[in-house]
C-alpha cells in the first residue's frame, strides 16, 4: 500500500494511518519512540477534544492524547 | 542499604531510597510497571497498607515502602514510579532505573496490565536487559476475562524466561502464588534465562567492542550488556551515576574510564558509517525492543472480541465531544455537589443536635462537681464546642463528597478532565497534566503539590504548585457548602439545595478561571516560557468497585481529614476560648484583634472577626467557620446552635448579609494556602521564595476580587 505521507494532524477521526517517520529529535523523539510509535504502527485517530486540541489516538492497544505540536512532527502513511 | 542522593549524586528533587530494613534478613524487591497497571492495588493487597490508588496514569511519582512476611520470611516492598520505557531520562524512570540498578534489590517485580500486554512488555524486556532476577505479574486478569482477552502465563513465561504470574490483585486472586514465586527467586530455587533482545548486526557489534571494556570495570551485578549500550548511546545520566557509585565502592577508575571512553567514540564512529547517527541508533534500539514485544505479544495474548474497545471509544466521543464534554463535566461535578448539599443536611442536623445534647449534659455533670466556671468554659465551650462544630459541619458532606468523587477517579475519568481542559492550559502556558493535579487539589492541595511531580518541566511543575490552592480542598468545601446553604439562597426544598449547587460550582468553576488566568500571568512574566511537550494517556474505564470505594474513601480521605482537623480545632478552640475571655481594658484579645482587621475586612467585604478566622485558620482551612462562630458566641449573643438556622440567626445578628458570605467564599476560595500545605510546598521547591509566593499570590489574588465584588456591589447599591 503506497499511501501518501502526511502529518497526523492533518488526520481526522476515523482515519487509521501508519507510522512513517518522526521528525522531532531529542527527548521528544524518545518518548513518542517509548510509546511505541515506530515506523509502521497503525494509528487510528479517535476524537478531538472539545476545543479540538488535542486528539486522542489509538495505538499498540492505547489511547493516548497528543497536542498538535507533537502530532504534527509524526509523519504518517495513508 | 540502598543509595541516598549523596551517593549517587541524583538530583534534588529525587526521592531518597533508603530502604528501611526491620530485619537485617529481609528480602527487598522493587515493585515496577507502567502506570495505571494496578501497580499501587498490588502493593497495597501485599503489604496491607492504604495507598492511594486512582485510576489515571503518574500517580505514584513518590516511592513507597511496604513489609509483609510470608512463609516466615520478611519481603520489603518498594513501590516505584510508573513508567513506560527507562529509556526517556524523565526523573520518573530515571529514579526507577537508578533504583533498579543501585537500589541493592533481591529482585524486582514487574507489573504489567493484561489488557494491554503487549505494550506493557516494553518496559519488562527493559527491565530484563538490566537484571534477571524478575518476577512478571500480569494484572487485571479479571478486567481481561471481561473484554475477552486471554494471556497465556506459561507461554509467556517460556518466552521471558523468568516466572510470570497472573494476578487480579483488587480481588487478591494470584496473589499467594506471586509471593511464592518471589520467595522461590529470592532462595535462588529458579536459574532465571531472562529473554535478551536481539539489536541489529551494527549495534551487537558496537555493543561488544564496548562491552570488552564494561566487563572489566567490576559492575556487580548489573549487565554489562546493557550498560555498554546505554554508554553507546550517550546517557550522561547513567554515566555520572555509574562513576559515582564506582568511586563509592571502588575508589577512582579513572584509567579504565578514560580507555572506555575511548571505545565507546569508536563504536559511535563505527555505527555513524553504518548510517545510525544518534537519532537513528535511538530508533533501531527502541523498534528492536518493541517489535520483540510485539512478537512475544502476539503469540501469547489472544483478542476473542478485537472490537473491545470500541465500547470506550463510544464514551469517549460523547464524553469529550466538543458539545457534550464541558457541559457533561460541569454536569457531573454539579451533580457530585448537589448529591452532598441534598444529603449531608439532615445528619448534619442529627450530629448537631446529639453532639449539643451531650454538651448539655457535660454541663450539668460540671455543675454538678461544682467545676470551677473558667475550666467548664474552656473545656466544653472552647474545646468542645469547637469539636462538635467540625464534626456535626464536616463530617456528613465529607462522607458523601469523597466516595463519590473516588468513584468519579476509579471509573477512569479524571484523565478525561485533563484532556477536556488541556487546550485551555495550553493556551495558559501551562502543562496538560496541571488539570490532574488541579482534581488532586479537591482532596488536599498538599496532595495536589505532591502530585505536581508528574509535571517535568520545572518552570510547569512550579506554575501547578503556584496555582494549586486556587481550587478548594475539603476543609474548604464545608465552609462554601454552609454558607451557600444558609445565605446564598432565598427559595426552600429542592430549589434551595440546587441554587446552593450552582453556588458552590460557581466557586468551583471561578476558581479554574483564576488558576488558568494566574497560570498565563506566571507564564508571561515571573516564569516565562513556552508549553512543553506532553503525552497523555487515556486509560480503559474500569468498573469501580463500589464497596470497596465505600470503604476506602471513608477510612482513607474521611477519617483522614476530619483526624486532622479535629486534632487541629480542639487546641484551637481553646486558644481562641482565651482570646475570647481574656482582657486587657475591659476588651477581650479577640476583640482588639477583630477591631484592628475590622476597616480591612470591611474593604473587602468582611468584618474583622472573618479576616481574624482566616489567619487563625491557617493550621488548617477546616476550623475557619468555628472560630467565626466562636468568636461572635463569644462575644455578643449565646445562641443555642443546634441547626444551620441558628447558625444563620447568629451571623445575621452579627453584621453579615449575603454580600458577607460571598466574600467570605470568594476569600475562602483564595487566600494562602493552609499551613500543611506550606510546607509541603517548602519540601518540594526547596526554596524559601517560592513558597512566600504561593503565600502571596493566592492571598493578593483574594483581596482584589473581594475589594473589587465588595466596592462593586455597595456601588451599585445592591445591599
């Protein structure tokens, strides 16, 4: 399945996608990594918050709500 | 035993390992997992005692030391942070690493969340790299059979290499077999073969180059393999801490580190050629370790249902929708409020009448001693009195508030808040995870600055310690409840008891605003800087367990708080039984001291006894509205106080209208933080300004919005 890459912010709910590419470094890189957020893992975004900011996804069989700032540094397959 | 600060150099906000051993012969074992794995029910169903236990991830950041004995053996139980990986260097896993691998642990528990094994393996082939003496405990077993989720324990078990043992710890089941296991670990009675991952070609290789020079450093028991792949990597962390404890047990290396070092460049050199710069090694090691537990996951766990979340999804999308999510939070808090208004009255009424029956009858067995006048008023209309009063006010609300919000934290929905507010904390500067120790603040606040250590950004953990005290806590809640109960509203019945709600959720919700707004003002000035990342988990709801949370919150938080504060009222009461009855010029002391405040109070709405209450208070916010009450008895009037009505009487007779008690809420609501939480503040900042400030701010905050609603109204003229 070649998709195209997009940021996971630009996702909406229901959009399942996979993982391609962080491109954060440092110790936000690390901790989107410790979450299991390797290149190839289905990400499924489930709801937006009330404000719209952040959204929670499902990965690896956990939601986990991320702010725009780091979603968009995951680059992601469709 | 163990390492304190000192030794391994940690820094100051680290807690201090130093385990303490009854018994020279006693086993310690370190208790890890990810958050929100139960680890907190495991430790507190082994060792008997009552920690704290929610549901939302980061609750445990202090370490706790529990004992219990088995088979004649003593176990030492030390309950570590909740992490996900040891990897991130977030002082969360950087104090459960350190403990891992400086701690002196016989072995080490992991506790992992059958519902999500696969995740939760993550940190358990991590822990494995370090040490093989591990027992796995898969918990939540019960809440797996519930979504159709079947472990396999003994192909687990086959696959780690060390026991596993599954668990349902809230209903104690497995728990006897996982002592036996930590018992037959720590005999040495199982040859562990813990699993080792496998890393790509590039990184074995430059793990045996280094790996050459660790071996010969004198480690102990910790893996070299690892070890030389930490260094690899760059952890100065770990580096400096490994020095330091080599100085400790060895003298200085100096030599043979040097020579490490530079190794360790050539293995970097080496993987740079092979295209795996920092970033890049970080990858190939975190996928290698993650695609293992997704392989041992898949042939262990098996889903009969893959949908079974989607329930929770559905909950989710309606509970944080964007039309629903504020309305149903504010909803579900208002109802909370209205539930304890509703149902604490009548036995607030029973206690009063029976606590002032028996104070009666002390009286007449007084008169009939022919106890001396001044030692039956300190005693029963000081001492006493003052007692009956916290209890007959505190104790029916706090029985009903607190099981109901534990309920609110056990169902799993104290995430959802934060996830709901996050977008306005973001936009205050401020971190997402501020909302949860903000829901911590309605039990104690200094509860809620304890919590503040989930927070890693220090400029966001001092803002959340900062602003903490702007959401009421339970001494405060009796006195927003009482007053709104008896002034705010003019109606009788349900009417009454749903326009007190809205008062007590307007305080509520007024002082989110302040927290927020006093968050951006921190942010922009004292405290600059831009939001830090932030990740927050959103954990599977969970079916409470509604007796035990019966039981828990009334023993735990009821008792907890109303002991605090009857220990506090009763010498209070008798200090102020004195301020009241001593004299100098024919005034009592009170009355000098309520006639000083009295043009200050006035400005903002009070009168001087309440601003007097306030500073008198400060031991803790639950005696605020006895003092009130003591004072005026004291001083005008003796009113038999056996109802809210009389309550409502005395204050009118002294001075108050409804202005009164708005301000004296709004001042209840900011004002400095009780004296516990002062110094708990102390304790965690370290610093002697920050805690004059989070006395100032709250206080200076206090006297303008009541300068300003005082002056407002009388401007207007609406009393």
């Amino acid at each position: 399945m070649a998709g195209k890459y997009v940021p996971l912010s630009s996702l909406k709910p229901g959009n399942v996608a996979r993982v391609r590419e962080l491109t954060m470094g440092g110790n936000l890189r690390r901790r989107m990594l410790d979450l299991g957020l390797i290149r190839g893992t289905r990400i499924e975004v489930i709801n937006r918050s009330p404000f719209g900011d952040p959204v929670a996804y499902s990965f690896r069989g956990a939601l986990i709500a991320l702010r725009s700032e780091e979603a968009s540094g995951i680059i992601v397959e469709v | 035993m163990g390492l304190t600060n000192q030794s391994t150099g940690l820094g100051t906000l680290k807690e201090l390992y130093e385990v303490e051993l009854e018994n020279q012969d006693d086993i310690i074992v370190g208790l890890a997992g990810n958050p929100n794995t139960g680890k907190s029910t495991v430790f507190n169903s082994l060792t008997g005692l009552k920690q704290h236990t929610g549901n939302w991830p980061g609750k445990t950041v202090t370490n706790a030391q529990g004992r219990y004995e088995h088979r004649g053996k003593g176990y030492v139980l030390v309950d570590l942070p909740g992490t996900y990986s040891l990897l991130s260097s977030s002082l969360e896993e950087e104090v459960a690493r350190d403990f891992i691998c400086f701690g002196n642990a016989h072995l080490i528990v992991v506790v992992t969340d059958a519902t999500s094994l696969q995740r939760n393996l993550n940190l358990v082939l991590q822990i494995l790299e370090i040490t093989d003496k591990v027992v796995v405990c898969v918990n939540l077993m019960d809440e797996a059979r519930r979504k159709k989720i079947r472990v396999n324990t003994k192909r687990l078990e086959e696959h780690l290499g060390v026991p596993v043992v599954g668990t349902s710890a809230r209903n104690g089941i497995g728990l006897p077999e996982l002592k036996d296991a930590v018992a037959r670990m720590a005999a040495g009675e199982i040859a562990p073969r813990a699993k080792q991952i496998q890393y790509e070609n590039p990184v074995e290789k430059a793990i045996d180059m280094v790996r050459a020079h660790t071996d010969k450093l004198g480690l102990g028991d910790l893996n070299s393999r690892w070890v030389s792949l930490r260094l690899i990597e760059g952890d100065a962390a770990l580096m400096d801490t490994i020095c330091k404890h080599m100085e400790n047990h060895y003298g200085s290396r100096d030599e043979k580190i040097e020579s490490m070092g530079e190794e360790i460049n050539r293995a970097r050199l080496m993987l740079g050629e092979e295209g795996l710069d920092q970033d890049g090694l970080r990858d190939s090691i975190v996928s290698s370790i993650v695609g293992t537990a997704e392989e041992i996951g898949r042939d262990t766990v098996y889903f009969a249902d893959r949908e079974y979340r989607k329930l929770d999804y559905r909950i989710d999308r309606i509970l944080t929708s964007r039309a629903f999510g504020i309305p149903i939070m504010i909803a579900l808090l208002g109802l909370i409020f209205w539930i304890t208004i509703e149902g604490a009255n009548y036995p607030s009424q029973l206690l009063s009448k029976g606590l002032f029956q028996i104070e009666e009858w002390l009286t007449r067995l007084f008169i009939k001693w022919g106890t001396p006048r001044w030692i039956h008023g300190m005693l029963i209309l000081g001492v006493y009195r003052t007692l009956a009063w916290v209890v007959s006010v505190m104790l029916p609300p706090m029985a009903i508030f607190f099981p109901l919000f534990t309920l609110l934290e056990d169902l799993g929905y104290l995430p959802r808040i934060a996830f709901n507010l996050d977008s306005f904390f973001k936009r205050a500067c401020a971190h997402g995870k501020q909302a949860l120790t903000m829901c911590m603040g309605f039990g104690c606040n200094a509860a809620g600055i304890i919590a503040c250590r989930i927070i890693d950004s220090p400029r966001e953990r001092l803002i959340a310690i900062l602003t903490n005290n702007f959401v009421p806590c339970n001494g405060r809640f009796p006195l927003l409840i009482a007053l709104a109960g008896i002034f705010i509203t003019g109606g009788s019945g349900t009417l009454k008891s749903v326009v007190s709600t809205l008062a007590v959720l307007g305080a509520v919700v007024l002082g989110v605003v302040i927290t927020l707004v006093i968050s951006r003002i921190l942010s922009k000035t004292i405290l600059k800087g831009l939001p830090s990342s932030f990740t927050l988990e959103l954990p599977p709801y969970r079916r409470p367990q509604v007796g035990k949370i019966l039981i828990r919150s009334f023993l735990d938080r009821t008792l907890f708080v109303l002991g605090r504060a009857v220990s506090v009222a009763a010498p209070a009461g008798l200090f102020i039984w004195l301020m009241a009855n001593l004299s100098v010029e024919d005034v009592s002391l009170l009355d000098h001291g309520a006639r000083f405040l009295d043009p200050f109070g006035k400005l903002l709405g009070m009168d001087g006894y309440i601003i007097l209450a306030f500073i008198l208070g400060l031991p803790a916010n639950e005696i605020v509205i006895p003092i009130i009450i003591m004072s005026y008895m004291a001083s005008g009037a003796i009113i038999e106080l056996d109802s809210l009505d009389a309550l409502r009487e005395l204050l009118v007779a002294n001075g108050w209208t409804w202005l009164t008690a708005v301000s004296t809420m709004l001042f209840s609501l900011n004002h400095f933080p009780c004296g516990t939480t002062l110094l708990t503040i102390h304790k965690e900042t370290r610093s002697r300004k920050w805690t004059l400030l989070s006395f100032a701010i709250p206080t200076l905050t206090g006297i303008i919005v009541c300068f300003t609603v005082a002056q407002g109204v009388r401007l207007l003229g609406l009393v």
